[in-house]
C-alpha cells in the first residue's frame, strides 16, 4: 500500500527505557545466563530474548521457564537473579544518542513560556513561518518501580525530564495484569497522563500526535496497537534474529499478542512506523518537531524549571 504521508506534527513521544534509552539488555543477558551456566545450561540464545523483550516480568519469566528448565523453583530463580540485577544494573549507559535526543526535546518546553506580552514564544513560529509547539514526553517501560530505581540511580538528572507523573512503570496498578506489551494499555496510560496535566485550554494529543520509541517486537506492536507512530531502534543482533521481517515488525504484525484484536494492527508499509538503527542525528523534521536553539537554556524561566524537575527526582529517589 501507499505510505500516508499527511500526518500531524508530533506532540508527544512516548519512551521506552530497556534497550532503548539505557544499554540495559546485555546487561539482562549476562545476569541470565550466568545463571545459566551455574546450572549447566546454554546461554540464551536471541531466538528465545527476543520473545522476553518489552514483556512484563510475570510473562517474560513464564516464557523463560518454560524454556530453560532450570532445577529450581521460580522464587529461587528469581532471588538469584534480582541480586545479580542490583549488582550489575548501575552500571547502566545511555545509549548513543539518548541524552541529546531527550536534551532536545526537554528543550521544546521554551515553546510554551510566555514573553512579557503575554504571548507564548512558538505562537511567533519558527525560520519556515510554521507555529512551533512543545512536545511533551513520558515513560512507558515494563521495568518495575525497584528495578527502575537501580537502573537510573547514576543518571537521576537525564531522567529528570520525564516528570514523575508522566511515568508509567511496569508495576503500575493502573495496568491490568496480563494487559503489558504487546496489548496498548501501557502507551494509552502513558498518553493520559500527559493529557490530565495539560494546561488549561491546551487541545488533548490524540494518538496519531504520539511517537513510540521502542526497541522490542512486542513494543512495536503495542505502539502500533495503541494508534501511534513508531521509531523501531532495536539491538543489532535483535535485527539479525529477524533479518526480512521487518517490515512485519513495523506494522506489528508479528503475533506476539495472538489472534487479539488484529483490527488494531498496521499494514505493511503503511507509513506509521520506521527503523532506525540508533537514536543518533534524530530526524525531527520528518515528525514536524522544532527544536529551540540551545542558547534558550540560559533563561531563567527554563533554568528554574530544570532546577524543579531535577530536586523532585532526586528526593523520590531517596524516598
């Protein structure tokens, strides 16, 4: 079919955090499969991670089980695990491209701060003429609250820009359980919280305003599920394991949530989803995003609101 190209500019995009914003998937990988070898089993190979990736815990750990076998009970396992987790975890990166693509797009917030007269800066509009306007962001990551909190504890600052109310967490009690990736509840929760906290007068952002950033099969899907737009970075040796199916991935047509509602999945080559092999040189003219110049830091109005984000994030991480 032919790519819709008329879409409207971004208003919101919505993250998630594992293997997508932090190099948090090897990590899973060595803690497993050491795991693994204490019980003589083989290290677990992409065909199987892949499956787990952008799950829930309760499902991924279902699917994990039912292929390793290990001698153990699950609580065991997952002690051994989590404590290998806590160990292995902070020294958790960004990955490339993830501080200045979030740095940016923090940045935007300049589009809604009043000047003197009253008037927002984006209602004087950009070099083309164009209305410039604030994109909002917020996190929709399978990870736990605590598992969360041990990944970001040395990069409190980075995830400052998603405000605390804008995040929605894999614990979330919001979220059915059984309803995670690949089913949309978590991306739909994710753009409600932006919409409750609009400012008054501000139109809601529909879902076709919104851009998924994911790096998981079941994370596309549920993206594509949702009604959204979706930026597919995933692992290099994820895109190997699926080598001439991504253009299935990108309409989520994968089957990772079965027969369930397929009315809500793309079609091949629709133009709602694309792949990009890092989140580096970010293009956001193609999702009709205006950057404000880095220059626009230095105002008070943005520097106290930076200055608010950062001390909120940092004392509920020391809660």
């Amino acid at each position: 079919m032919a790519p819709r190209t008329d879409f409207p500019p971004i208003r919101a995009c919505l993250f998630d955090m594992d293997g997508l914003l932090l190099d948090t998937e090897d990590l899973y990988t060595l803690c497993i499969n050491l795991i693994l070898e204490k019980y003589g089993r083989t290290s677990l190979p992409w065909s199987i991670k892949a499956r787990l990736q952008g799950r829930p815990g309760p499902e991924a750990n279902a699917l994990f089980h039912d292929w390793a076998k290990l001698p153990v009970s699950e609580s065991d396992y997952l002690d051994e695990l989590t404590a290998l987790q806590r160990q292995h975890f902070p020294t958790a990166k960004p990955l490339p491209g993830v501080e200045k693509l979030l740095g940016d797009l923090g940045r935007t917030r300049w589009w809604d701060v009043k000047e003197q007269s009253g008037a927002r800066h984006g209602f004087k509009g950009n070099s083309d003429g164009k209305q410039a306007q604030r994109v909002h962001i917020a996190l929709a990551t399978s990870s736990t609250s605590a598992n969360f909190a041990v990944k970001t504890t040395n990069w409190v600052e980075l995830f400052s820009v998603f405000e605390s109310h804008r995040r929605v967490l894999g614990d979330d009690k919001r979220i059915q359980p059984g309803r995670g990736k690949p089913l949309p509840d978590i991306y739909l929760l994710a753009l409600k919280t932006i919409n409750d906290s609009l400012e008054e007068g501000e139109k809601p952002i529909t879902p076709e305003e919104c851009l998924v950033f994911e790096d998981s099969v079941p994370g596309v899907e549920a993206g594509r599920r949702a009604g959204m737009r979706v930026v597919w970075c995933p692992h290099p040796m994820l895109k190997k394991e699926y080598a001439g199916r991504e253009k299935e991935i990108l309409a989520g047509r994968m089957g990772e949530a079965g027969e369930v509602d397929t009315h809500q999945l793309g079609e091949i080559d629709d133009g709602w989803a694309d792949y990009l092999p890092d989140l580096t040189n970010f293009p956001y003219e193609k999702y009709g995003i205006v950057v404000p110049p880095a220059e626009v830091e230095l105002d008070a109005s943005m520097k106290e609101n930076t200055d608010e984000l950062v001390t909120q994030e940092s004392r509920s991480a020391t809660a």
